[in-house]
C-alpha cells in the first residue's frame, strides 16, 4: 500500500462529527476501502475498566500497556505528564491503509468536511477562518457559503466527495 489518503471531519461538540465519521467508515469499508480513523479527545479517558489487568498494569506505572486476543488487540500508552503526540506522531503509528479519516484535530492542515447541526453546542461555523475546510455537511440549510453541501445524512454523496478529493479509486 502507498502512504495513506487523509480526510477530516471538523465541527463542534454535538455537531454529528461521530455519526458521520461511523457512516464514512461503513461506506468506504463496503466499497472496497482500508480504513483506519483518529479521533482527538478534548478530555481524559479510559479504555480500560477499572480492575481490569490492562488496569491494574497502566495503573502500577507501565508506559505502554498492550491488550492481545484472537480478534484484536490494542495498545495503551500513557503520556504521564509528557506532551501530547503530535498529529504526525499519531499518524505514523498507524498500519498501512487506503484512507485514514480524522475525527476533530480542527486546526490540522488537512482536507476536512465541516460537520453542522442544529442542536450543536456551538453554532459559530468555522469555514470561513479555515481555508482546509472544502465542504459542508448539515442538518439544516446553508446559504452563507459556496463550498459543496451535503445534507448531514447522504453518507453516499459524502463518500463520492471524499474519494474525489483524496483521488481513492475503487
């Protein structure tokens, strides 16, 4: 495989980033696609439950926790105190794939789709200040912008665009 495709989806807290980036994998995974995501958290987090030994592990003071099955395995590393990867750092950990799709990072210079709702926390939109947004996906009309729209909801024409714009080929 060649180096990745990268897109992003950009938005606000409850702008329907997360389903739209669930409706991109399952479409492009069906299309042929090897899909890897990275979503960026604002807050902390766990993937590990409290007692678990992965828990137990990371908890005693382990650097980097890996988790191994039959069907998947995972790795937890813990920054203790050290500044957060950056978004290349995180890139380059990634296995090869044909697309990998971004969940938040709204400030990388990448591709992105901007995500819009009307229930959004925030309604300020952020295609006017970010020249790497290149299109709009919303629950609701859009008049002040010429970028492509999509209704939030057309996971297909969402799709179409973004194999377009990263130049994927089925």
């Amino acid at each position: 495989m060649t180096a990745p495709k990268i897109f992003g989806i950009a938005g606000w807290k409850n702008s329907g980033k997360t389903g739209l980036m669930v409706r991109l994998v399952s479409e492009m995974t069906r299309r042929g696609h090897v899909v890897s995501t990275v979503k960026h958290a604002h807050h902390d987090f766990d993937i590990d439950k409290v007692g678990a030994d992965s828990y137990r592990h990371r908890e005693a003071g382990a650097h980097e926790v890996t988790i191994v099955s039959s069907t998947r395995f995972a790795i937890m590393h813990e920054l203790r105190g050290a500044p957060e990867p950056s978004f290349e750092e995180i890139l380059s950990r990634l296995a090869p794939c044909d697309l990998v799709l971004i969940e938040g990072y709204k400030r990388e210079p990448i591709p992105k789709i901007e995500a819009r709702r009307l229930e959004s926390a925030n309604r300020e939109p952020l295609a006017p200040t970010d020249p790497y947004i290149v299109a709009i996906a919303a629950d609701h009309p859009v008049a002040e912008t010429e970028l492509p729209f999509f209704d939030l909801d057309d996971t297909a024409a969402i799709a179409n665009f973004v194999e377009k714009a990263v130049g994927l080929r089925r």
